[in-house]
C-alpha cells in the first residue's frame, strides 16, 4: 500500500530540490589522472632531454601502481617541513625542482633528512618528480620568467640547446670518388656487411676532366672507423675524400641563461628596483664593476637562475644577475667592469612556482588540482 501524503514512508529520503540537482551539475569538478598519464603530460611541458647531462631528472619516487593523482604539490626545494605540508594537503605527487635525490643513496633508512623524505613520500603514497634543468632551458621556463625583473628586453640563450636527435640517421657523412666501375661495385659489396651505414647515394660526377662516380653515406661513428678502413684498403682515400661531422640542429628560443637586450637602457639603481620587486626582496647583493657607479646605465645584463658562475662566464655584458656565484667569479666579472647582483640561490627560482602553476593547469586541462607550497623558502636570511 502506497503511504499517503501526510505519511511518507519509513526510511524515505526527502527529495532534492530540483534546482540544487541541477546547480551540482553544472559545478566543475575535477577528475583524476593516473601517475603515468601525468608524468607524459609534465614530460610533454618540458622534454627531460634538455636537462644537463649531470642533472638527476624526471619521476624519482613511485608508489606502487595503480597511482592515482588528485592533487599536484609544487615545490622548490623539498624539506622536510615541506613534506609534512605536502602530506597535510593530502598531495598524490610532488613536484620539486631541485631533485631531492641527487647522489645515489645506498640505503633508505630514518637515518638521514633524504632517506626520511623517501619513507615519508611511500608511507603517504606520495610519488616525487624533478624536472630541475629541464625548466631553465626551455622558452616558458625560469630563466625566461627571470628576465621580467629587468624590465622590457629582448632575451637569447647564453648556451643555446640542441635537438636530442640528428636530422637524418648517423653522426657523420663521408663522401668519396670511385673512378672505376670495379672499384665502386667492390666497395658497395663490402659496405652491406658493416653496421650502422644509412643513407648510401651515388651520383655521377667530372672530376679533373674523368667522368667518376661520387659515393655519400651517413653513419655512425663506428661504422666511420670501419668505412676510412675499407677505403684505405681499396686506395680511394684521397684529398676528395670529405668526412663531415653530423649538427643536432638548435632549437629556437631554449637553452641555458639568457642574455637580455633592453629596449630602453636604466640606471643600475633602477635595475636594482625591479629586480627586488619582482623577486618580492627586501634586499640583494651588489658587487660594482669597475668605473662604474649606481647611476651606470645598464644595456645588456646576462642572467641565470640559480648558481650562475658556469653559464655566464667569459659572456659579455654591464650586469650579471644570478642566485649565487664563488667568490673569484665575481672578482673576475668586477674587473672587467661587469656589476654582479646576486639574490640567494632558490630566491632567483621559486617565484617561478606560481607561474608555473597556472601553466599546467592549462597544460593538464584542469583535471587536477595544481597547488604551491606555502612552506617552501630560501634558507638563509639576514640576522
């Protein structure tokens, strides 16, 4: 029997307004993301093939699968501290920039602030990833985000980057003459049993009035060694003989610091000013070139996030700006009358973070939810 209408029924729900059902269906949410799709995605954001060779890059911790990722934590530099808030916001993956694990380590124990990251990260099924060098080179990365401390500029790579592959298989190309019919059928049998030969052309050519036979192939630099033998073998290695060696092409606007070209020239005060305010300091240290004074107008500066000694070396310009750099680096830059403002190492990267984020969640189609940390900071100050 059906209740009636005073009495409802035991156990009965009372129905949602409609309106409230179709205002939850028109809210947002975000859906999740398995860990392997969303490493592909970061790794799409930035290519890991252009971090530098030395660097420790790409997904450092893995729970066990299936992982599935909500929340995206970014950080950059992973404390402990940093792990505690990252496990408090119930974050699925951690994105630091500096790698927490950088040597190797030889055990994972509570010995150790980087081994308890590890047991901290597998406890809370908490996977960690480090894209480190890769973000410095790449066009949308931090050191490109640095340069809007100086004002407008036109920026380059100070150490431009190459692609991770050839344009055409092998590593170099070795062009040779063959003046008989016999000769080139000999070398053409032989070459079909070494390894690593691509792109073999032949092409008629005049060479000191004798119709020849020109021969061209890329290969590796192994199978170089085993083509000049062959040749040396048969006499065709001669002054016509060409080895060229293969270019990775540059890629446009990526590579390690930038060189920036004002579009209009500050004083190094001036300069000073924009850098603080973009970096959000209360101070910077200065190190004035030689003959030069605060009211120097500045043209050109170099600039590397981070620790910038290496990168900006022996590059000329009227100010260096970078986190940190050794002592006799900067006596160097000082007497050839190069101004060296430094900012403490992570200071000149970690504002970067809140761009970043709102890149990826471009990047990942707001599936996830993409949040910074709020304990993450430079450890030194001034006492």
């Amino acid at each position: 029997r059906l209740p009636g209408p005073s009495r409802p029924a035991p156990h009965t729900v009372a129905a949602r307004p409609l309106s409230c059902i179709r205002a939850a269906g028109r809210s947002p949410s975000r859906s999740l993301m398995n860990l392997g799709e969303l490493v592909s995605a970061l790794n799409n954001f930035a290519s890991l093939s252009l971090a530098e060779s030395w660097d420790n890059v790409g997904l450092l911790v893995e729970p066990s699968p299936p992982h599935i990722v909500k929340t995206l934590f970014l950080t950059n530099d992973l404390t402990e501290e940093v792990m505690e808030e990252a496990v408090q916001k119930k974050a699925d993956l951690i994105l630091s920039y500096h790698p927490p694990i950088f040597t190797p380590l030889k055990r994972v124990t509570w010995k150790t602030w980087k081994e308890r990251l590890v047991v901290r990260a597998l406890e809370h099924r908490i996977g960690i990833y480090s894209p480190h060098t890769a973000y410095d080179a790449i066009p949308h990365g931090i050191n490109n985000w640095l340069t809007k401390g100086l004002g407008a500029c036109d920026s380059v790579p100070l150490h431009p980057s190459t692609s991770p592959s050839y344009p055409t298989e092998g590593t170099h190309r070795i062009e040779f003459c063959a003046d008989t019919a016999e000769h080139l059928e000999t070398v053409l049998s032989k070459t079909k049993d070494i390894q690593e030969i691509f792109c073999l052309t032949t092409f008629p050519v005049r060479v000191e009035d004798k119709e020849q036979t020109r021969v061209s192939l890329n290969c590796s630099q192994k199978a170089l060694l085993e083509v000049v033998a062959l040749l040396s073998q048969n006499s065709l290695l001669d002054h016509k003989t060409e080895i060229l060696i293969l270019q990775k092409p540059l890629l446009p606007h990526t590579g390690m610091g930038r060189l920036c070209t004002l579009s209009k020239p500050a004083s190094l005060s001036d300069i000073i000013e924009r850098i603080k305010s973009h970096l959000k300091l209360p101070h910077v240290r200065l190190a004035l070139g030689t003959g030069k004074t605060l009211d120097s107008p500045v043209k050109k500066a170099a600039l590397c996030a981070g620790s910038g000694s290496s990168v900006l070396k022996g590059t000329e310009a009227d100010l260096y700006l970078t986190g940190e750099m050794s002592h006799h680096d900067i006596l160097d830059a000082v007497a050839n009358g190069i101004s060296v403002i430094l900012c403490e190492h992570s200071n000149t990267e970690r504002g970067f973070l809140s761009e970043l984020g709102d890149m990826l969640t471009v990047q990942l189609q707001n599936k996830i939810n993409v949040i910074v940390s709020e304990k993450d900071r430079d450890p030194l100050q001034v006492a």
